[in-house]
C-alpha cells in the first residue's frame, strides 16, 4: 500500500470529555521489574479473548494522556498502558539512565511478564500490537526493530521523524534543554517549581494544541496541569529530555519489517508531512494517514478518528511491502550547501551515499 493513502479531519470537539469518555476507569495493577515498581492501567470491558495492545505515552506524559484511545478501543483489544519508568506512577530506573536504550529494555521485561512469558524474544508465540505517540513513538519504534518477534503490528500517533536538535524547532530544543539543566542545577525545591511551574505548562499547551475549541483547549490545558508534573526527579526529566530530542523513529524505519501504521497531524509542528511521508517511505510494510487540522495532540483533538483508523488497520490485510530502493528520496535533489537530502534522519546518511555511487 502506498504513502499518504489519505487525509482526514478530526470532529470537532471529539476530545472533549464527559461526551468523549463514557467510562474513563481502569483497574490499576503494578509489577516489579528488576528492582523498580511498574505501573499500569487495563482498560477492558470483559474477559473475552481479543488481541492485547500496549501503548506507550509520551514524554512528561503518563496513562492519562492515551485514555481517550484507550477508552474507545477497549470493547475490541485488551488494553494496556503502563506509566513509563520516572514518569506518572512508575518508579524510576535503580540503576541506568532514562534512555532510548533503557525503556527498550523496559518494554521487552514488561511484555514478558505481562504474557506470562508466552510472547518473548525467540519464543513460538505471535506477538502483540505496540502503539506509541510522541516520544512512546520512538520507543515503540526502537523496541520493535530490537524484538521484531515480540511485535505483530505497530501503531505511531505523531511519530518523531526529525531530530528536534537539528531540524526547524532546533532553536526551541535547544533553549528548552537549557530550562531542563538549569531546572537540575538550581536549588531542589526552587528547581522543582520552575519545572512544575503551570506557567510554562500552560504556554507549552498553547503552542501544541491546534484546536479552536474552547471546550477541548481547556481539557488538554488541565490534563498537563495535572500530570505533567508527575516525575520521579529532576536527574529523570532531563535524561528524558535530551533522549526525547536526539533520537527518532527515522533511525530504524528500514528495520521496521511488521506492518506499521502511522498517523500524523498535518499541523504538527515537531514534523513537517513532507518530512513524515519520506520517513515513512522507508517502512517497508506501512500505511500513513494524515489528519488534517490537527497538530502534534491526536490522542487529545481527534480520539475517535485515531482510534477508528488503529481499528481499520488491525483489521485489514497487512500493506504490501515496498521496495525501499524505490522509495529512497534522490539525494542529488539536495543542493550543494545543505548536503544529502536525508541529513535529517539520523542514520540514515550511509544507506544514500551509497545508493548515489550506483
């Protein structure tokens, strides 16, 4: 199946709650995973067999920030979305840092031990579904090219294509670094407060939010206010950080061999359609959906339309795979000065140089 096999508006004032989440409950469970105590929500509505999906939230983020999705899907998937280590109500890592490297491993114990051990590295097992939105994209995508056997399908919600550092937020980046080291190195309590501050949570929410509804401004206005302040400590939140804005999906794309889709907001300001359309040409089994009028908060301004395309995809036969040599953007089309076309995507540099000299 082709890039770019359509565009879609979301409804208006679809992520408002009270109409939007009949039932927000979900049955908290936890489970001890080398030392550190996880946190998770089941969202379900019986006992029925159905497929298990794992979805993974973004950064500062926790469970809260995926129950819209999570809340319409749980008749027809059991729902998992656990709070990812140092964030919400998950205890932080003992022993390494809050990394690409280690919520990887993080994901890989919490589905052993969430299956029982039945879907593992190597093991007899179908694997399961693995959604990830935002920073959770990167994770998902980099857990699934790690453990492909551990991953039947895979779902990005406003998947990093580019490196925040390098590409046109790369001024924004770089100033809110500076905020999460000067937030570590000022006094504790005085640290704390500026990076809790609703000041600055509040103004971030602005930015984000694409919607003109008053009613669904307000809800993602108190959803950060309320969570987004629920970390470990300040050593977490900026390893976060920095990881959050060097590393991207883009940079195993072309290992991604379980068919994937993506769904992007054609507003969003952390990646460009064009941008996302040649990332995505390097997953070979894909099918990307682009939500126009929608930026960088799917999960908040278009639930229902996300969760209706996740269905549609999971349901559907699986995308054929592509060629990827077909798919690799020209590097020649890049100028002179600006190097190969692809210098964004980490990684990515060696495979189209060599492709040039042929």
């Amino acid at each position: 199946m082709a890039a770019g096999t359509g565009a879609r508006e979301a409804g208006p004032g679809e992520g408002v709650p009270g109409s939007a989440v009949e039932n927000p409950y979900a049955e908290r469970r936890s489970v001890v995973l080398d030392g550190y105590k996880v946190r998770y929500w089941f969202y379900d509505v019986d006992r029925t067999p159905k497929p298990l999906l794992v979805m993974v939230h973004g950064f500062r983020g926790d469970h809260h920030g995926l129950q819209l999705l999570a809340d319409r899907l749980r008749s027809r998937y059991h729902v998992v979305v656990p709070d990812l280590p140092g964030f919400g109500r998950s205890e932080r890592f003992p022993d390494r840092r809050h990394d690409v490297a280690g919520y990887v491993d993080f994901l890989r114990r919490f589905v052993e031990e969430l299956t029982g051990g039945a879907v593992r590295d190597g093991g007899d097992r179908r694997g399961i579904v693995v959604l990830g939105h935002s920073f959770g994209s990167v994770v998902a995508a980099h857990f699934a090219a790690a453990h492909p056997g551990m991953v039947e399908r895979l779902v990005l919600v406003n998947p990093i294509c580019e490196p925040a550092l390098e590409g046109g937020q790369a001024l924004l980046s770089r100033l809110t670094v500076g905020y999460y080291r000067l937030g570590r190195v000022l006094p504790r309590r005085l640290g704390r407060r500026l990076l809790s501050s609703w000041w600055v949570t509040d103004a971030m929410t602005a930015v984000m939010t694409t919607s003109r509804d008053p009613r669904v401004r307000g809800y993602v206005r108190h959803q950060h206010r309320a969570y987004f302040s629920a970390f470990a400590d300040r050593d977490v939140l900026l390893e976060a950080y920095e990881t959050s804005v060097s590393h991207t999906v883009a940079e195993v794309a072309m290992q991604l061999a379980m068919p994937t889709l993506l769904v992007v907001g054609a507003e969003d300001p952390l990646g460009s359609v064009a941008a996302q359309r040649r990332m995505a040409s390097w997953v070979p089994r894909h099918r990307l959906e682009v939500l126009e009028g929608v930026g960088h908060l799917i999960h908040y301004e278009a639930p229902a339309r996300t969760a209706e395309l996740v269905h549609e995809f999971l349901t559907s036969p699986a995308p054929e795979p592509v060629e990827l040599h077909e798919q690799l953007p020209a590097a020649d089309l890049a100028g002179p000065d600006t190097g190969p076309f692809t210098a964004p995507f980490t990684g990515l540099q060696r495979i189209v140089r060599r492709g040039r000299r042929r």
